[in-house]
C-alpha cells in the first residue's frame, strides 16, 4: 500500500511527551506499506482490532489503546490517507468517519 503522508506520524511521535509512540507508529507504517490489502478482512489479518467506520475510514488502536489512528483506505487504487493520529481522548472529540 502506498501511504500518505508519513509526515504527521513523525510531527506526532516527536511532539514532547508522545515520543512513545515512535515504534508503534513505525510499525504500523512498515506493516502497511509492505501489505497488499484488497479488503476490510486483508486489514484485519495484519491488525485484528481495527475498526471500520464508514466512509472508507479506519481507526487503529496504537500502543495498547493509548493512540488512536484514522486512515482513509483505499483498496482499489492501493492508497492509505492519514487523517487523523492522535490519543485516545483526543479521538473521542473527532467524528472519525468524516475526519
């Protein structure tokens, strides 16, 4: 898969106080983009909590729950979107299937 963009994963995990964060997120990222996901059920092989919230839109859990990470995806042209990375209660104050 092709993700765009890395940049807000690295603009969090530098940010003071949520550099614990860098391998999850980086794990992920190396997870995602060595997939070739077609379907909902690809994704959940690779992350088994993930959730679908319409929209095209998904929500990972990051480092046990504490982050929360929206993508876009894009099965048919291969494409992951970065919407929104961020913690757990910051999560709870976005509508995730809009973002």
């Amino acid at each position: 898969m092709r993700i765009v963009s890395h940049r807000k994963l690295k603009e969090f995990y530098e940010t003071i106080g949520r550099e614990d964060s860098r391998i999850a997120l980086n794990r992920w990222y190396d997870i995602t983009e060595n997939a070739e996901w077609k379907s909902f059920q690809d994704v959940k092989v690779d992350f088994p909590s993930v959730d679908y919230v319409g929209n095209q839109h998904y929500v990972f859990n990051i480092r046990g729950n504490k982050y929360r990470l929206v993508v876009v995806i894009k099965f048919t042209i291969g494409y992951v979107f970065i919407r929104f990375v961020g913690t757990h209660t910051a999560y709870d104050y976005i509508d995730c299937s809009t973002i």
